[in-house]
C-alpha cells in the first residue's frame, strides 16, 4: 500500500524481539531494496551480518552491492569478514574469487582457488578453478585440474563435460586430441549415465569426427546414432535425447529417418513443448497450422510452442498477432532467454526503435538463465564477461542470420 514508514516501523519491532530470526531480516532487506536508498540497504545488510555472522546471503549482497558501486576494496573487507565467519563456505569463497576474477586481479583469484581446494575443497571449486585456467588460455593446467577434481569427484558432470570441451574445441583438431575428448566423455558416462548433455556432447564430437582425421562425416553420423540410441535406452521418454537425434539425422540429408524419428517421440513423450515446437518449425508450410493447433491443445502454457506459432505468423505477416504470441511467452516464463530473443528479433525486424528498447530493457530486468540458444550464446567463452543487454543481442542476431533454423 505503499506505507514503507509504516512497514520499516512493524519490521524494526519485529526485528527487536526476534534479532536473529532469518527470515525478518530478510523482509527488510527487500524492503531496502525496493523502496530504500543504497545506504539503508547497507545499513540493514550490515546489521543482518552482525546478528546472523553464520547466514552467508547477508555478507555476499552486501559484498555484491558494494562491488556494482565500484567499491572493490570495501567489497574485499566485507568478504575478509565473511571468511571469519564462514571459513569452510563455498559461497563465500567463490564470490571473493569472483570478485577479483572481474576485476581484472586473475593471480588473486588464482591464489584464492588454490587456497579454496585446501580449506573447503568441492566439486564447484574444482570447475571454477579449471574454468579460470581456460579463460587464461592454460589448457594443460586446466585439464590437470580437471583430472583432479574427477578423481575426488567422479559424478559431476559438468567436470567430464569441459575436459571433453578443451580438447575437442580449444587444443589443436587431430586424432590425439579426439580420443582424450573422447575418454573424458567416456568416464562421464561411465559415472552419469543419466546426465543427458553428457550424451549429446558424445554424439555431436562423434557427428565430427571428420574435422579431426579420424574418419569418414558417414561413419561419424552412424556412430553418433548409436550412441542417441543407447542413450535413448537408459533415458527412457526424455524429449531433449528425441530432439538431438531428430536434427542428427536432418543434418545428415535423411529427412525420412527423421520423420519417422519424430512420429515415434510424440508417442513416447505426447504432451513435450520441446518437441511439439520443433515438429511445427521443421514440418512443411501446409502441414504448420495443423500441427500448431495439435500443439496448443498439448501444450497451452509452454513458451517453445508459443513461440513456434508466433513465428508461424510472422511468416504469415501477420504481425500484430505474431506480436501478442510472442509477449505471451515471455510472460509465461521470462526466465527462457530463447523467448526473449525471438521477441526481440521480431521486434528489429518489425518494431520500432522504441520497442526494441522497451523489450531490452525488459529482458535486462528479468536477467535470464535458461533457453537452448540463450545457454550455447551466453556460456561460450568469448561470451563470459557479456551484459544480457550483449547476449540479447548476439542471440537475436543468431537468429536472424539463421531464419528459423535452430542451432545445434
């Protein structure tokens, strides 16, 4: 009601008689945000740190504001007490190693890693730490890194996935460099076989075995194929396994495989958004409506398939409709970074300068995390250090080069 005395006034009572109850703190914390200024915030995160030492998110905001005010060194004594607190936190150790990687300090984020592995060793740290070895270009050092972090953590994924990724996208393309990609992928199936980007990461180094030597573009496709059907047998109806294997063989020239592909994924997985808006973009331009109305009817609320009939009428030129679909997806989930971008799009093709700002600006302010496109523009290492305001862009100018066509 807008009454933020009147609520400063309840919360500060409250807050008297139950100083170290978590959740108030957190309410006025909120409440700083929204309707206060950068000092109050402070002042109340400073007071919620004092009172709860213990609860990391009170040092880390506070941290993380001071550091977006462009006051790096406050931000580091902030986290010095953190530690005091919380020697054995991750958080607290990534967020002070994230600070100086973003900063420009890489040896201080590098000694902080080294530290992090002794003190409070963790799979993250492992990855973050590899990770920063590869943005510095070091790939040895990253792969060593990453081989230690396997032997203490062998079941997370994301470990065996960036191994694979250094030597089949980052180290020189030849044979020795395939089958290391090949054995980290390997080991990461071995200890996850149901981490389904492990599987399509194995099957599209195996599609490109060519660009390595090691074989014909014929063998590689016949071997990824195999490899999305063993997958399929131990991921039974996972729509994201149909979907790779359905643009494997389209890439492949084999349009009749892959229309068989899709006629048994929609029986096995009916009501997937996923795979309903991939049957409408890749069906023919008289089968489209039908297949969009099949979809909406399966899936009402899903922002892929949304999306896949705004493009419909886009195509149609019908553009105010194309619009108002288009919106709705990213209201239906302004998390999904594909959505954004398709909005945005449309908007450089058929907006204005004024709507193409007011749908930046919006994306910007909704911070999205998830999306097919959105992941490979957002967490390919030139793209790192990128504002969502640059991988909208990006994203957007992707799929303008590309029509329709998704990326894979």
């Amino acid at each position: 009601r807008n009454a933020v005395a009147t609520a400063r006034a309840i919360l500060a009572h409250s807050l008297a008689a139950f100083p170290t109850k978590r959740s108030l703190w957190l309410q006025a914390v909120d409440l700083e945000r929204k309707h206060g200024t950068a000092s109050s915030l402070d002042e109340v995160l400073e007071a919620a740190s004092e009172r709860l030492p213990r609860t990391e998110i009170f040092w880390l905001v506070r941290a993380k504001e001071k550091w977006l005010a462009g006051e790096v060194d406050t931000s580091r004594k902030i986290l010095t007490e953190a530690f005091k607190a919380n020697p054995d936190s991750e958080p607290v150790w990534l967020a002070a190693v994230k600070l100086e990687w973003e900063t420009g300090e890489i040896e201080r984020a590098r000694v902080l890693l080294a530290r992090a592995r002794e003190r409070a060793s963790t799979a993250r740290i492992y990855m973050k730490s590899a990770l920063l070895e590869r943005e510095c270009k070091q790939f040895d050092a990253a792969l060593d890194l990453l081989e230690e972090g396997i032997r203490n953590y062998p079941t997370f994924a994301k470990m065996h996935m960036m191994g694979g990724q250094i030597c089949s996208e980052d180290l020189t393309k030849n044979r020795e460099n395939l089958d290391h990609a090949r054995k980290f992928y390997q080991r990461g199936l071995k200890s996850c076989p149901n981490n389904v980007v492990l599987w399509c990461l194995a099957a599209r180094l195996e599609e490109r075995v060519a660009e390595y030597s090691a074989g014909s573009a014929n063998a590689g496709v016949t071997k990824a194929r195999s490899l999305f059907e063993l997958a399929r047998l131990k991921n039974a109806k996972n729509p994201e396994l149909w979907v790779e294997a359905i643009r494997l063989e389209r890439r492949a020239g084999n349009d009749k495989l892959a229309i068989s592909l899709m006629a048994r994924a929609l029986q096995e997985c009916p009501s997937s958004g996923l795979l309903l808006a991939e049957n409408i973009s890749t069906s023919p331009r008289v089968e489209q409506k039908s297949k969009s109305a099949d979809a909406i009817k399966r899936c009402p609320d899903d922002p892929r398939v949304i999306s896949a009939v705004a493009a419909l009428f886009t195509a149609e030129r019908k553009y105010d409709k194309a619009r108002k679909w288009f919106e709705r997806a990213v209201v239906l989930d302004s998390d999904m970074g594909d959505s954004w971008a398709k909005l945005y799009a449309f908007e450089l093709e058929n907006g204005t300068k004024e709507t193409q700002e007011n749908v930046k600006q919006r994306c910007v302010t909704a911070d999205p995390k998830h999306g097919e496109l959105w992941c490979k523009v957002a967490k390919a290492m030139p793209n790192r250090r990128k504002s969502v305001a640059e991988n909208l862009e990006a994203v957007a100018t992707f799929i303008l080069d590309k029509s329709t066509t998704v990326p894979n």
